[in-house]
C-alpha cells in the first residue's frame, strides 16, 4: 500500500488551547516611590509588556495582571490576552498596603485558575512578582500565610522584589518562594529595565516547560543583587 | 482460535528539544511471541521526564522490560489481585539495577508509561503519568480507555519512579470482547489527537489504527513517523511518539 494514504490531515486534528502561564505583577505605587521611580517602573512594566507580545511563543501563553498598592490595593490590569492589554500607568501616593495588595493578586490568580479550569485550559503553576520600596504599613499575616501555604504545596512561584536600600528585605524574604527565599533586589530606578527583561526572558522559558521539567531561568543581570 | 493482532509505533524529537540539542526521550517497543500456549502481542510507551539528562535510557529500559516481564508473566498477573504492585516491583528493580550500574539516582530514569497486552483474546492495560490511551470497538468507534494523569499543573505529572507510585499506576484487564484496535501516545502527540476540554479523542484516531489494515507494519511504522515529524509535531514543543495495535 502506498504511503500516500496514510497521511493526516491538519483538519482531522484538535486545536487545543494553548497551556497557560498567569502572571500577575503586584508593585509598590506607595508614596515614597514618587518621582523617577514610579516613572521608572511605568516604563518598566510597559517594556516587560512589549516584550511578551514580540515573543513567538510567550505571546500567546503567558496572561498577565497588574495590582498596584498604595493606602488601597487596585486591580491596574486583569487578566487578558497581552494582545488585548493597555496599560494604565502607575501614580505614586499614600501608604504602603502591601498585605491587601498580596491578598488581591492571589485572589485574581485563584479566580483565573478556576476560569482555566471551568474551560477545560491547561495551565502552569502561577506566578507572584512583588515589588516594593519600603515596608508594609497594613497588616501582612493572611497573605503572608497564603503565600506561605501555596507555596509549600507548589502551587504558586513568588519573586520577591526589594527595590533600592530602603525595602524591608525581612518582609519580602516571607513572601519569596525562591531558594532561600532569597530576595532580588534592583538597585535603583534605572535598572528596572534590566529587571524586566530578565522577568520576561524568564517567563518565555517557563512557558515552554513540558512535564519534569524544572524550567532552568536565565542568570540575573549584575545590576540584580540577591538579598540573601 | 484466538485473533491475531498487528501493532506499528514511532517516535521522533520534537522540536523543543532539537533546539535545545535533547536527545528524544520518547521511546516505543512492541513485542510478539508465539508460545504453545497462544501468542502474546504486547505495545508499550514511555516518555522520559525532561528534567532528568537520562529519561531516554529510562523510557527505553521501561518499555522493554514491561513487555517481556509481561510475556513471562501474562497468565498468573490476569488472576492475581495486586496486578499494579507485582508489576511495580518489577520495573523499580530493573531500574534500581541501571541505576546502580550506572551511580546515579534512579529518579534521573523518570518516566510515564503505557502499555497494553493481549494473549488468547485477554488483555492487560496500564498506564502511568500523562498521555492517552484509547480503544477502538468493533463499530469503528473510538473511546479513551485512560485519560492523562497529571498534577494541578501542565508541567507536572507521575513517573516509573514517583513515589506515590502504586496509586499511579491504573490497571485494566479482562477479555477482548468488542475491542478491535487500540492506540497509545505520549503528550506531545495528544496536543493534536486529544481534546483537553472534552476528554475525548480525535475520530481520526479510528482512520489511524486502521492503517494497519492496508499497510504492513513495516508501512505503518514509516507513515507514523512521516506524520508525527510532519505534522503532528509542529503543535507542540515536546518530543510525540504513538503506538498502534490493530485485530487483524
């Protein structure tokens, strides 16, 4: 029998969804981010944006959210499609809510699971990137103990971000999920950029995990410290 | 008189690993032997856990070792209660004992399997971790026999050597009845003939275990891989491998 009849069409397969990779940034928009920093980290968010949307495959995987905290927690950005994202930009002001902020980027990647789920998308383990300049003026023990939970139970990848020398490392090191719960720490407004290239190269790489893989992340530029 | 069964299978890199330089860590092996007391047909599927460097040697130590200890040992595993055990300490052995030869951890031999067996119109089917195993009845209907077993996750899933293990490993058996064909494929081959939002399969997997009617298995084995590296790979990153077997 010829070959010639054993052949597939592309018709005859299923166009699954493609596995979802929900990331959700939750940034520090406090007042002491006020001036270069918070224009810095707009600039920032945007590029890591941009950046997805140029990847071949990232694009079309990785969901992003944005919850920024100040005196309240806001959702800036739910999860969507990068393709269907504008980016409102980030205005520095009041306190430093950061336990409500977690509390609400947890809850907008739990709400987004479900929707994953109740669909029938695949989906990789979630991730948290925290950003702050300072510590925390609520109460952070619920989230602190959410973080904790999901991520003793693999559920959930926090990076901890400490932005220039004033962020409360002892606090961020709680939340991190990281080796060590070791904290990343951006050295000043400038470097953001380097930062969030090296977010989006790391998410591409995620993104494209197949199953026992242990996603191996690129290494952090050397304008990134690690707070130990 | 009992039927006679046809089997094809291939396997090919897929293309997350060709960038990568990854050796495929699918692996497929299919075993006939004709003994006075019938004819044992066996096709099994490993996919080796991208992870660990050696998975491939693990997939392939698996999908030999199961078939042959399933040829030895076809009749006393039909009747006994704890199947999945007996067969699990089987291949933690051949493991244990690569993994020594070689000093390494035996996890570095990580990986799914599936496998199905037939001998005087009796069957074993069993499965571990993710990919598809699917049925095909004498109305030329196709049905999943074993859904993929993964984590909450797409990255994650079961393997030869996690260690919730027993519970991993699902075992099916009894007799052929209305079963005609059947087909087993890893998960980057499921991208493109398992729908994740129905659970079911593709009805084009009916029109490939069919193959076998019309082609030798020399031919079949050559379409598969002419398919998987043609089409079926380009949907996914990961390495596809599918195995077919076909009453004839």
């Amino acid at each position: 029998m010829s070959n010639n009849l054993m052949v597939l069409r592309e018709r005859d397969l299923i166009e699954n969804p493609t596995t979802r990779l929900p990331v959700c940034l939750c940034l520090d928009s406090s007042y002491s981010m006020n001036g270069a920093p918070i224009n810095e980290l707009n600039k920032g968010v945007q590029y890591f944006f941009d950046a997805i949307k140029t990847d071949e495959i990232a694009r079309y995987s990785v969901e992003l959210a944005v919850v920024s905290f100040n005196s309240e927690a806001e959702t800036i950005s739910d999860f969507s499609s990068v393709d269907r994202q504008t980016i409102t930009l980030l205005e520095a002001d009041g306190a430093t809510s950061m336990g409500e902020g977690v509390e609400l980027a947890l809850d907008l990647l739990e709400q987004r699971k479900r929707e994953f789920s109740n669909k029938g998308v695949d989906y990789y383990q979630p991730w948290l990137v925290l950003m702050s300049d300072g510590g925390p003026t609520d109460n952070i023990s619920t989230a602190v103990r959410r973080v904790q939970e999901l991520s003793s139970k693999k559920k959930l990848t926090v990076f901890s971000v400490a932005i220039g020398d004033n962020a409360d490392i002892t606090v961020l090191k709680q939340f991190s999920s990281m080796k060590n719960n070791l904290v990343l720490k951006v050295k000043s407004a400038e470097h953001f950029k380097e930062f969030f290239e090296w977010l989006s190269q790391s998410v591409s790489v995620a993104s494209q995990s197949v199953p026992g893989d242990k996603p191996s992340l690129p290494p952090t530029p050397p304008v990134i410290e690690i707070e130990l | 008189m009992s039927d006679t069964w046809k089997s094809a299978s291939a396997y090919v890199t897929g293309r997350g690993h060709l960038t990568k330089n990854i050796p495929c860590q699918d692996r497929t092996f299919e075993l006939v032997s004709k003994h006075s007391t019938g004819v044992f047909y066996g096709l099994s599927l490993a996919d080796g856990a991208g992870s660990y460097k050696l998975s491939d040697i693990g997939a392939e130590i698996v999908t030999k070792e199961i078939l042959t200890y399933l040829k030895s040992n076809f009749s006393n595993l039909l009747q006994v209660k704890n199947t999945s055990k007996k067969i699990i300490n089987n291949i933690e052995e051949q493991l244990a004992k690569e993994a020594k030869n070689r000093e390494i951890d035996i996890k570095e031999l990580s990986s799914t399997l599936l496998f199905v067996v037939i001998k005087n119109d009796k069957f074993i089917v069993g499965h571990i971790g993710d990919g598809v195993i699917g049925v095909l009845d004498k109305d030329n209907k196709i049905s999943v026999l074993s859904h993929p077993d993964n984590g909450e996750y797409s990255n994650s899933t079961f393997f030869t050597t996690t260690d919730s293990y027993p519970d991993r490993l699902r075992i099916i058996k009894g007799n052929i009845v209305d079963s005609t064909g059947f087909i087993l494929m890893s998960d980057g081959s499921d991208e493109s003939l398992y729908d994740s939002r129905t659970k079911e399969l593709a009805p084009v997997n009916a029109e490939i275990i069919n193959w076998l009617n019309v082609g030798s298995s020399k031919e079949v084995k050559s379409a598969l891989e002419s398919n998987l590296n043609e089409i079926i790979k380009h949907k996914t990153h990961d390495d596809c491998s599918l195995g077919i077997l076909k009453k004839c």
